[in-house]
C-alpha cells in the first residue's frame, strides 16, 4: 500500500482530496514527531513503534570472513498487536 492508496480509500469515504491529504500528513507528522522524541507510539488494533537498545558485539563480514566490532545503537522496532496478527493468520 502506497500515500496514495491510502488517500483514495480515505476519499471513498467522502473527505476531499485535500482533507485526505492533511489527515494523512498529520498522522505521519505526528508519529515521526513522537518517535524523534524516542518516546513509544501504541495504536490499538495496528501495533506499537518503540526504540529498542542494541548492545555492542562483534560481528562477522560475510564477504572477507574479517570479523568487526559493532558499536552499541537505538534501533526503531515495530510490533504489530495481536489483532493484525490474527487478521493475517486467517
């Protein structure tokens, strides 16, 4: 699903083009908003966005065999809740 799918089945459901369009802005301004803040964001039946920290380790390039050391680092991690879950297994 693209911007733009979205903002059609949000006209079928009898808002403008415009109005479509600033809804949509406005939701993505807001989660983004939210989680530059690193603050959790919970939408209940879609699933929660939160920051997640990553230890440091070592790792090793597939290519070389050289093995690298990763730095520690926030990584944003996305759960979908549980009636997406079912929605997708049924």
């Amino acid at each position: 699903m693209t911007r733009q799918d979205l903002l059609k089945s949000l006209t079928q459901l009898g808002l403008t083009k415009k109005q479509a369009a600033l809804s949509v802005d406005v939701f993505f301004n807001t989660i983004t908003n939210a989680l530059r803040e690193e603050k959790k964001v919970s939408i209940v039946g879609l699933g929660t966005w939160e920051w997640k920290k990553r230890i440091a380790r070592l790792a090793r390039n597939p290519k070389t065999g050289k093995v690298v050391a990763l730095g520690s680092r926030k990584v944003l991690v996305f759960k979908p809740s549980r009636l997406i879950k079912t929605k997708l297994k049924g």
